[in-house]
C-alpha cells in the first residue's frame, strides 16, 4: 500500500493529548496543507488562525462551553488549535473549509500529531462571546468557523476508536 493511503487509512480521531508543544514549523506544515486543499472556483476565501497560546485556547474553550450549557467542556485540552474560517455567505465556504481540515489531519497525522474536528462553532460564531474572540484573534467579521482542528501528541492512554467503516458503494461500468 503507498504511503498516502496508509496515512489515511490509519488516521482517527484523538481525544487525549500530552502537554508537549508542537514545534511551530510542523505548525506552518499543516497550514500549508491546508493552503493546498481545493476551494469553490479556486477562489480560497478562508483564513487560518492558529492558536498556541494556552490562556487564548482556555479562552475560547471557556466560551464555548459556556454558550453550549456544557459544564466541564475541554475540547480535549489541545496544546495548538488551527481555525479556520470563511465568509459567511460564500456558496463554497463551509465545503472549502472542510477539504481544509482534511488535509491539516491527514498531515498531522503523517508527524504523530494527533488531531479531532470540533464542529461547535458554526452555530455559536455570532453571539457576543463568541464574536468577542473571534474578532480578538482577528478573524473578519463576515467570516463563520465551520470547524476547527484540536491538535497535540496522543497521550499513551488516548483511546483509539477501533475501525468500522461502513457505507454504499455503486460502480457504474
């Protein structure tokens, strides 16, 4: 099997990180990846904001809980988050961003990183705490985060959820 299908077929989800940082230039690879994915007519409307600061993670953590009503969320205490978004009303923007965050899981993947997609945000984006940071971390006020990548090294103990694939398969000859 190549390599790219063995990335992709042993990439899962991770929801237990250790405390070691992620070195900034892995950081800028997955944003590269990420700059590589396709987008609607080419037009790569998104932006990416990557957070390593723990106090600006807690942050947004923090809000989110708050505005979900879900006491103790922790988002897996990541130690980077990469977040993108796009504009509001682009036809495109939630599927571009979405080809985005494959490829950041994928590449993390490929350096031992783990990596889970937090979806909560587009619901959440245009209350006022929400926006507050938002708008703090400089995301543009007409953009929404369809989702968000929580990165860090898998803890030993991380549960991995076992294989189970499933799905219809047509082939038209």
């Amino acid at each position: 099997m190549n390599e790219v299908m063995q990335n992709i077929l042993t990439r899962r989800s991770v929801r237990k990180f250790t405390d070691e940082p992620i070195p900034k230039d892995i950081l800028e690879d997955l944003v590269n990846a990420a700059l590589h994915a396709p987008s609607g007519k080419g037009r790569q409307t998104w932006k990416f904001t990557v957070i390593t600061n723990k106090d600006a993670i807690s942050r947004l953590v923090d809000a989110i809980g708050t505005e979900l009503k879900r006491n103790g969320y922790d988002m897996y205490h990541p130690t980077a988050i990469i977040m993108p978004s796009n504009i509001r009303d682009g036809i495109w923007s939630k599927e571009d961003n979405a080809c985005a965050l494959e490829n950041i899981f994928l590449a993390a993947h490929s350096y031992g990183i783990g990596s889970v997609w937090i979806n909560q945000m587009q619901n959440i984006c245009d209350t006022p705490a929400i926006r507050t940071i938002l708008n703090d971390f400089g995301v543009p006020e007409d953009h929404v985060v369809f989702g968000l990548a929580a990165l860090g090294y898998p803890a030993p103990d991380a549960p991995i959820a076992p294989i189970k694939r499933t799905g219809t398969v047509s082939y038209i000859e």
